[in-house]
C-alpha cells in the first residue's frame, strides 16, 4: 500500500469542494463559449474561453492530486 495517502486527501478535501464549485462554474462558461463559437465561427476569443472552461473543469482532480502527492503516507 504504498499509494496510500489518506491524511493528503482529507487535507485537500476542502480545497478539492472548492475546486468542484469552480468546475460548476467551468462547465456553464464551457457550455456557452461552445454556443457562441458554433454561432459565430470566427469568434476565436470563444474558444480560449471554452478552453480555460475545460481547465477549470478538471482543477479537482488535480488539486487531490497535488495533496496526496505532498504529503507521505
């Protein structure tokens, strides 16, 4: 068991609810940066968006990563 790491999880918990909101958040700014980018195609601006709305999407995964990667068994 030389994965496990359950005080880094419990540490980033909170850090990883807020992550989850911010994702929330994400997926809406994903979803109409898609919009916009299919109804204008030449709006580039939408795309970034849409792009950092994908990061903010994946940030709570991340963030449990970076604790349980700090922190020894």
């Amino acid at each position: 068991m030389e994965d496990c790491r359950p005080l880094g999880f419990l540490i980033g918990l909170p850090f990883a609810l807020v992550a989850l909101v911010l994702s929330l958040v994400g997926a809406v700014v994903w979803l109409l940066g898609s919009v916009l980018s299919c109804l204008c195609p030449c709006c580039i601006c939408c795309a970034c968006i849409a792009n950092l709305a994908v990061d903010l999407v994946k940030l709570p995964i991340r963030v449990i990563r970076w604790f349980t990667d700090l922190i020894p068994c």
